[in-house]
C-alpha cells in the first residue's frame, strides 16, 4: 500500500535559518504530493502541491520538488520566520477521488 | 464561503456513551471526507462521500462507526459505545467537483474527542 514517511522530529531553528524537512514516499502508479501544515489550535492547511514528476510546488517561501527517481519530495525554505513554527505534513494522493496518505508529521519551532 | 465548519469543537464523554459529530463542507462541495488523527500522528483516511453516496470506508470504520451524508451537504459522523482508543481529533474535508481530487482539499479545524 501507500506509505509517507518524514524525518524525524522536532526541528528547531533560529530566524532566518535554511529549512529542509524530508519526505520519502511508497506509491504504486503516479501518486500527486502535498504539504499540508498545521497551526497551533488550527486545521490543516494545504501548503503547496505537485501533480507530476519534476513539478515543483512553491507557498509563502517553501518549496519541494516533486523526485520521482528519489520518491521524495522535500520541503524547503531559505529563511524561516518565528512564525512558521507549525507542524508540516507530507502526504500523497493516489486515487482518483482524492485519498489521503499522511506522514507523521514533523513539528518545526523557529526561535527569534 | 466560509469554509468546513465542524461542530463540536471540543467532546469530553465517558466511555460507552454515543457522540455525533457534524461537518459542514463549503457549498457545492460534492466530495466530503472524514480522517481521524490522534496526538503525535498524520491524519488517517477514514470515509469519503461523493454527493450523498459513501463510496470508501476504511477498515478502521469499526462496526461502531457510522457516517451519513443524508442530503449530499452535511456529514455526521457518530460513534458508538465509546472507548478509550477512540480519543483523537476528527476532521472533515470538502472539495469541488470542477477540481481533481488530486489537487487537495479543504480541511475544517477538527472535533476534538476526549473519552474517559
């Protein structure tokens, strides 16, 4: 079956570090990829998104490029703001109607 | 559009009580799903409606779940003779029908369920 996996958390950095949180994915077929992110006390908010090998999602600063040699797909970003500390998933969708396969999630705090 | 609006937004029950839970996806959403996530997890699939019709459950849709979507606008979401194990957040989602299930969807912020 479908599986996502993420490194291991939590991820804490200084303002204005560089960003990378990892995301390797099992798939049959050519599954669409996602990070969703997660506020304090909020819903899951989609960040970026690509659809097909080679695409590269881009939100708000944050970038992952979608690996299909490496089935991976890597969040990044060159500088991170206090305000980005949240909780990142990755996640997959390989049906036609949209299921979700979500990875643990990694929890980013980012100090001033 | 105001966007998935789930209600409660918190349920403290005792164990062996029954809860519902409502969704309300953005209008003319015709797809809806539900995902259950407990602390220190991703969200796991739970059902999806597409209009009214519930056309996948997953099998950790214990015969003590049940979900609706009687009209093919708002969901509920009820559980039966509740357990301990059944502590997590529950969340909905909703999408369009002009938009491939493959480009994501809109979460509401969750009904969070206690069981003691």
């Amino acid at each position: 079956g479908n599986s996502v996996t993420q490194m291991e958390g939590p991820v804490t950095l200084s303002e204005e570090a560089f960003l990378t949180i990892n995301c390797t994915y099992t798939a049959t077929g050519y599954p669409s990829l996602f990070w969703y992110v997660q506020y304090p006390g909020e819903g899951l908010q989609l960040l970026l998104k690509a659809t097909k090998a080679d695409d590269k999602g881009s939100n708000k600063g944050f970038e992952a490029t979608y690996r299909k040699e490496t089935t991976s797909f890597h969040l990044e970003k060159g500088s991170v703001q206090v305000s980005d500390s949240a909780v990142y998933f990755c996640a997959l969708s390989g049906t036609s109607y949209g299921k979700l396969t979500f990875g643990q999630g990694t929890i980013l705090t980012v100090h001033p | 559009d105001t966007g998935v609006s789930q209600d409660p937004r918190h349920k403290i029950t005792k164990r062996g009580q029954n809860v519902t839970f409502r969704c309300d996806p953005i209008s003319e959403h015709n797809r809806l799903y539900w995902y259950r996530q407990t602390l220190g997890q991703g969200p796991e699939f739970l059902t999806y409606f597409q209009n009214e019709a519930q056309l996948e459950k997953s099998r950790l849709l214990s015969d003590r779940f049940s979900a609706e979507r009687p009209k093919g606008s708002f969901s509920t979401l009820e559980i039966q003779r509740t357990e301990q194990g059944d502590s997590a957040m529950y969340l909905c989602a909703s999408s369009e029908p002009r938009t491939p299930a493959s480009y994501g969807y809109t979460f509401g912020s969750g009904t969070r369920l206690t069981v003691v």
